[in-house]
C-alpha cells in the first residue's frame, strides 16, 4: 500500500477515511493481519494491523525500510493516436 515518505518514517502511521475502507471492506483484512508500504522513492516497509477505528486505521511499522532495486530494463511506451 503507497504511504508517502514522511509518514512512515516513525513507528506507528495513521491512515485516513479512503485507506480505512480500502483495507477493512475491500481487502477484508483484521488488527493483525500484515502489509507491505512502499512510499513511491523506492523503498518499503513491513506494517501490521494494530486497529480500526471510526474512520482510520493504525498500522504498527515493523523492521527498517528496505530499497528495492528499479526494473532490469529500460520501459517506454508510445501511444499512435487514429486519425
């Protein structure tokens, strides 16, 4: 799940309305249940579940935040648009 960097930086995250729905009803996940957050600068970290509560869900932030290595290739895309 994307968390921008500056809140994963401590122990515990707070996550709003949106992710608290995405994760309860969509995901059906539980306090206890673990994922992954990655905060889109290339590194990521372990996170349990600790509650849900009206609105937003606390996650616990477990180990140190771990780089993932970029794509072994190069991408490029190229849109033709119809005439």
């Amino acid at each position: 799940m994307y968390v921008p960097a500056e809140q994963t930086r401590g122990e515990r995250v707070l996550l709003g309305r949106d992710e608290h729905r995405y994760l309860a009803r969509v995901l059906r996940l539980e306090p206890g249940d673990a994922l992954v957050l990655f905060d889109g600068e290339g590194y990521e970290r372990d996170a349990r579940i600790t509650r849900f509560g009206r609105g937003e869900v606390e996650l616990a932030v477990v180990g140190a935040p771990r780089q993932v290595p970029g794509p072994p290739v190069a991408v490029t895309l190229l849109q033709a648009l119809p005439r």
